[in-house]
C-alpha cells in the first residue's frame, strides 16, 4: 500500500501518519517527492484495508501496490532515484563510468591505474581488497591493507571508492575506508548481509547474481530498502547460459525492463561478463545504446601479469578508447560523458 499524503503535508503531519501506520503493526517508509509525499508500507502479511487508514492526517490518495518488490517499484516511486557519491550523481543524464582493477596488488598498481582512469574520464574508482573466489587458493585480497591503498588513491585523485563485502564480519571495516559499498553476485541473496547493507549509511552497489531472475534481483534489493537505506544501484554482470566464448552472457535485455518497473539506478559489468578485453568495447557502448546508467570497466596497467581476472582487464591505452567512444555516443541517446578532467 501506498499512502500519498497532500502537498500541504508538514513534516509533523508525515510523522503523525507514519505514527499511526506503527500502531497498526506496519511499517513505514517516508518516500520525499518533488510535488507529493508518500509513505510506503510493508510488514502487512496480507491486503491492508483501506478503511484502517483512512483517517491518517492529510491523507491525499491511497493506492495498492500490485509487485512484491514493494520500495523498489515505480508504483511506489514513479520519479528516478538519484544517488549522490562524492559530487558524482548516479541515475541522472550523465553516464557514469566506473574503472579500477579488479583486485588491489599494492600502491604502485592501484595508483598507477587510479590516476590513468582518472585522466582518461572515470568518475569512480573500483578495487577489490577482499576477493571471493570460486578456488580456496585463488587470491583473497589484501584486506585492510587493500582498502587503505584505495583510500590512498582516493586522496590523490579524489576519486570516490566502490569496493565489495564479502561478509557481515568486516562489513563495518570496508564501510569505514569506501563511498559505496559493492555486494556481488555470489552474495545477491545473503539476506543477512542485505539486511546490514540495508542499515548502513552508505550507498550499495548490488550485483545480480548470476543465475537470478528479475524478480529475485529486486526482491534482494528490497531487504536494503526496507532496512532504510534508499541509496541503492543495481547493476547487471552476466548470467550463466550455453555460451562457450565468452565468461557469461550479458543480458542486456533486463536494463530497459529495470529501467521500466524499478526507480533505481543501473549499471552494467561488461568485463565480468565477457571475461575477455576484446568484448569489453562492444558490450560496454551496447549497455550505454540499452540506457544503463552506467558502466563498471577493469582496467589494469599489466593486465598479463594481474592476479585477479587479467585476461578481461583492459590496458589503459583500451580505457582511454573505450570513454572516447562512449562521449561520441552519449549525445545521441541525450546523455553525457564527464569531459576529462
């Protein structure tokens, strides 16, 4: 259900109403709009009758909503939701490149990327201090270590940070060194994770996993929402399928559908889906030509010698290619790129 309050509402009159939506054993979810205020609620385990709050203050409308993803959908949020990371807005017109290594190997590496990013147009960096592999003996991350190397990149090139958690454990360390706190694939539906993303106060990159369907893509984006937190970018990585040349296939037909039913913003990872460089350029424009907000890029300086994901990192040199080509497309879809700073 949605409560839609008139535009005279005061901020006294929202928390009287979302007073009177507790008692009733509900929760409520303030929504701030332009021209309106809404409340959403969950915590019902069946219809909720009108008539229980039909005498909430400044009560305007009430409209039943149909999805059971109920925050995440435009019935209860038709307007965009904008993410702000540092002076870089999320869900706007500009498209929003993303690019770093896909782990953290030292200073020298990560900085060396960091500033050829930077230079080439990237808004945001990406680096993984804490890697969940498929192979116990893959490379980990450096952990802590990793994330004060990133804040380190971050203070020379004010690039805001996107790095993952891989667990409830050190999720209060990550939050405390990065601007947007990454959940991968393989934790798209760790609901206890979600639920402490969800409590945080900083926005959540969430990726979908690799064999989840619309619908539990969003589901597991509502546990963050209805924890609190309305910071929240999806993004789009591959899914399994009978591709036997690329890593995963990317499906871009679930960005416009996201773009039609949900208010957040979306990102696509064209370089883990392709897990190889040369796919990276292709599927990268074709996410921007589907509306994705935008794009996530692994770049390294050395891609042959990286110890995470090389053969799908891109060198500098193909970065600075690859935004080129996206600045000459952008305007024909009446977006933009960030000029190089």
């Amino acid at each position: 259900m949605l409560v839609v309050l008139r535009n005279d509402a005061t901020p006294q009159d929202v928390e009287r109403a979302c007073a009177a939506i507790r008692a009733l054993g509900l929760v409520p979810h303030p929504i701030p709009g332009d021209t309106r205020t809404a409340i959403g609620i969950t915590g019902n385990r069946g219809p909720i009758d009108p008539a229980a709050l039909s005498g909430l203050p400044c009560l305007l409308e009430l409209i039943p909503v149909t999805k059971p993803y109920k925050l995440t959908s435009r019935e209860t949020q038709p307007t965009d939701t904008l993410v702000h990371v540092g002076g870089v807005v999320l869900g706007g017109r500009e498209v929003v490149v993303v690019a770093g290594p896909c782990s953290v190997e030292g200073s020298e590496q990560t900085l060396a990327t960091a500033r050829a990013v930077k230079r080439a147009g990237a808004r945001l960096l990406r680096g993984g201090a804490f890697k969940p592999r498929t192979s116990p003996y893959s490379f980990q991350g450096l952990g802590r270590a990793g994330l004060e190397i990133l804040a380190r990149a971050r203070e020379e090139t004010r690039l805001p940070i996107v790095s993952e958690v891989v667990d409830t454990e050190t999720f209060d360390e990550v939050a405390a060194f990065v601007d947007v706190v990454q959940i991968g694939s393989r934790n798209m539906q760790n609901y206890s994770l979600l639920r402490r993303a969800g409590r945080a106060r900083r926005p959540v990159l969430l990726k979908r996993s690799m064999s989840g369907t619309l619908e539990e893509f969003l589901m597991a984006a509502e546990y963050l929402l209805a924890e609190g937190n309305r910071d929240v970018i999806l993004c789009e990585r591959g899914i399994r399928a009978f591709s036997d040349y690329s890593r995963y296939t990317l499906d871009l037909s679930i960005v416009p559908e996201l773009k039609r039913i949900t208010h957040l913003p979306v990102l696509v990872d064209p370089s883990h889906a392709a897990g190889r460089r040369d796919l990276v350029l292709p599927l990268a424009r074709a996410a921007v030509a589907a509306g994705a907000d935008g794009v996530l890029i692994e770049v390294h300086p050395e891609p042959d010698r990286a110890w995470s994901d090389g053969p799908q990192s891109l060198t500098p040199e193909m970065f600075a290619t690859l935004m080129s080509e996206l600045r000459a497309l952008a305007p024909a879809l009446s977006r933009g790129i960030a000029a190089v700073a």
